[in-house]
C-alpha cells in the first residue's frame, strides 16, 4: 500500500495526522506492537555529532567604499576565513568562507566549530582584515551585523559510521578523540545516533531528497543531495540552512587531541507513505551494524552494533558536584572538549547547555562528580569500554521532538523532493 505526499501533507494541515518520533516509535515495536499505516503518518528523527565536512558562507560590510581594493586574509577570533569567492573590489565588504575544522591562530583548542556557536548566541566577536595595500582593519561584529550567514554541510548526517579502537603500543593523536588516544585496545571512541537517525528510518531515500524541507541546528533549512564520500553501504546528504535561526545548544565546537571540530545537529520528518518505510522505522539499535576500525590504518578490524551503545546505557552525564575530591588539577576540566567544566568559589560546575554528553568526564574524573554507563563493544572475542561518545543522542531525541511539536502546530511545513537522491 503506498499514500502520496500530497496526501499525507494535507493531512498534517487538516490536523489529522499522527505524528510521532523515532523514538516514540522505537517503544512501541520494542513493546512488542506492531504498527499500520494507520497508525503513523510522519516520523520525525534526528542526529546530534561531530561533523567535518561542515562550514559557513558570510558576507558583510567592514568599511566604507573606496576603503580599501581587496582583502587578502581575514580571522574571525583568530579563525582563518578563505576571502571569496567574490572580491567584492573597493566594496568595503567581504565575502568569506570559514571551515567548521579552522583553528584559531590564538587557540589550539578554538576553531570554526567554537566560532559558530558563539554567533549564533549573540556573542561579539573581532574580525581582523588585511588588505592588499598593507593595511589591517579590526572590526567588532555580531551575527546581527551579517546580513548573510548560511551554514553548509558537505557530509552530514551519516545512515552508520564507524567506532574507533588503538591496537598499537603508542598513544595517538586523532580527531576521533577529545585526548590522545591509549594504546592496546584500552578504550573505544563511537559516533552515530543508531535507531534516530534520519536515513536509518528511510534507508532507500523514498521521502528525502533534493528540496526536502529539514532543521539544521533548530533552523529550517533545506537538503541539497548527496554527500561527499557518500555510498550505497553509508550513505549521506548536504544540506544548508540560514545561522540566523539557529540554536546555540544544538551546534558547537569540539576539541580533539589533533584539533577542533564542529558539532551540527539535523532533524528530518520521514512521511510514511509505504509498507515498505513503514518496515523500516526505528531499526533496534542491536541490529544497525557498527564497525570497528584501527584508528591508525582506518581499515576494519571488527564489526559491533549501535546496541553495544545506547541500549542499556546513559544518556545523558549525571553531576553531583559533592563527589569532587579537590585535586591539584582537574582532569575532566582540562580536557572536556566542549568547555562545559568550570569550577565557582573552589566547586566544580557544568554547563548542561555546553555539554555534549561524550562521557569522557565519566572516565577521567578521580572522584565521583561525574558518572555514566557507556557501555563497551563487542567485537572479534574482545570487549572494549567506550570511552567517548562523538554524537549526543540525547539532543538528537529533544531535536525530534521539537520538530515534531513545529509539524503539529504549523510552523514546520514539510516539502516534497524536487528530485529523488540515489543511495
């Protein structure tokens, strides 16, 4: 049996239609209920993780006309920015592109990722201009002073991706770790949001497409086709939406041991319009494959499931600042690669808005300030500890939810494809 798009949208306008989230859905057919295409219409789902292959597109006046003919190199809080691809001659204004991987010249630890974030929450930041003349201009600007600010993604939102374990004998600094990385198999860095991500709901692209109507960290943005690297096995998608309408709790920066990332979130609205999507929802996390690939070689050496994950696992960091046992120097401040551990009058805090709930503070901490399960992998005989979680699907829950809320009460319109993505 298959519905239409139109038909299901005009549903959706009429009030009628139900809509639930991949989470909701992962409970009832783990209850043991089967659903019908009467019982769902639209799934929403989401993903919350470190993704490279994202950066933003500003423009924006820093001079008078005639001020200067070109610039040759800008830094946003010492971010590096490309100049273009428009000159913008004797304009006063600059075009530029900024990598969400960019390092700040004046923090090893601050990079495209970091900047985006604080743009978005109003924060000032200082843009250093220098041109072909010789000249430096040094502007102080918020995102409300650029008129155009679009992020985009290059590859995002991967259907699986991979985990990440050091069998060598020395310690390795990689970006999929917030420190160097131990050797002989002691610990295991994951990503992947499992059963909520948006194409293990649609993994045959029926319903997301080019033109698909999505949210890329809570602003409505839209799919532009595939994604670099993108395959049949692992497929992906680029996207963009306006930083205007973005939320700060869903973006980010994350330091790595070699470097900052960029943290980016997308929500997707799944209709149901066929048995055979219908079959695909909320896939039990112990049934998505996970492989397990040498950090150093980057070839698999192991498969696991997104079960070994997130079923049985927290979510979310439990804090109890009581727990701290008043060390010279505080690991998991030193190295939470988001900056969400500070201490206040010699006690230790956390910003919940900031953290991403890696659990690296979990396995790091002497005390008990910090605590969650985060399960081990599976794999070849052996049985590793996660020690850090590159995707947060706590936010990737809520981001469904809130999508799911803006579907009900009209905000969010759903858009059909304009042209079907091959997978």
């Amino acid at each position: 049996m298959n519905r239409s798009f139109s038909e299901m949208r005009a549903k959706v306008d009429r009030g009628e239609a139900v809509v639930l989230t991949a989470r909701e859905v992962g409970e009832i057919l783990d209850g043991g209920d089967g659903l019908t295409l009467e019982d769902v219409d639209v799934v929403t789902c989401a993903t919350r993780a470190v993704m490279s292959g994202t950066y933003a597109v500003l423009s924006f006046p820093v001079a008078p006309p005639g001020s200067f003919r070109r610039a040759i190199g800008v830094w946003l809080n010492g971010v590096p920015a490309t100049v273009g691809p428009c000159p913008n001659e004797r304009l006063g204004v600059l075009d530029l592109i900024v990598f969400g991987t960019a390092e700040s010249i004046d923090d090893p630890r601050y990079g495209g990722g970091h900047l985006f974030r604080d743009l978005v929450e109003g924060e000032e930041v200082r843009a250093e201009v220098e041109t072909d003349g010789g000249s430096c201009l040094e502007v102080d600007l918020k995102l409300a002073d650029i008129p155009t600010a679009r992020l985009f993604g290059t590859r995002h939102a991967f259907r699986n991706y991979s985990a990440f374990v050091n069998p060598g004998e020395e310690r390795i600094a990689t970006i999929f770790h917030a420190t160097t990385f131990d050797p002989c198999w002691r610990g295991a860095s994951v990503s992947g949001c499992g059963r909520m991500n948006p194409l293990e709901n649609d993994p045959l692209l029926e319903t997301v497409g080019v033109g698909t109507r999505i949210l890329i960290n809570g602003a409505e943005g839209f799919v532009l086709g595939r994604g670099t690297r993108s395959s049949p096995d692992r497929p992906n998608l680029s996207g963009y939406a306006d930083m205007h309408g973005m939320d700060p709790e869903y973006m980010g920066g994350f330091a790595t041991s070699a470097g900052p990332e960029c943290v980016t979130s997308w929500a997707v609205p799944v209709p149901v319009i066929s048995d055979r999507i219908l079959n695909s929802l909320a896939p039990a996390d112990r049934s998505i494959p996970l492989p397990v690939m040498d950090v150093v070689g980057r070839k698999e050496i192991g498969r696991a499931n997104y079960g070994d994950v997130w079923e049985g696992t927290d979510l979310e960091v439990s804090f109890d600042p009581g727990g701290c046992k008043r060390c010279t120097a505080c690991h998991p401040e030193a190295i939470c690669p988001t900056g969400a551990i500070g201490f206040v009058d010699w006690k230790p805090i956390l910003d919940r808005r900031r953290c991403f709930n890696c659990g690296l503070c979990a396995t790091s901490c002497a005390g008990d300030v910090f605590s969650a399960r985060l399960g081990s992998l599976r794999f070849a005989g052996r049985e590793v500890p996660i020690v850090v979680r590159q995707s947060d699907r706590l936010r990737a829950e809520r981001l469904a939810e809130e999508l799911k809320g803006r579907i009900l009460d009209g905000s969010f319109r759903m858009t059909e494809m304009t042209e079907r993505i091959s997978p």
